[in-house]
C-alpha cells in the first residue's frame, strides 16, 4: 500500500464518521 492510498482511505472512513455522527446529534 502506497501512502497515498492510506491517506484516501483516512478520508474516507473521517467522511462515513460524519455522516454517522450527523443523525445522532440532530436527535439530542
């Protein structure tokens, strides 16, 4: 694996945790 790679990788997985913290703190 390139560095590259690891650093889309860190994006994407920052990206899908916004996307599950944006519910939770629309509900409190």
């Amino acid at each position: 694996m390139n560095a590259k790679h690891i650093t889309n990788l860190n994006v994407f997985l920052r990206q899908e945790k916004h996307k599950l913290n944006a519910p939770v703190r629309e509900k409190r």
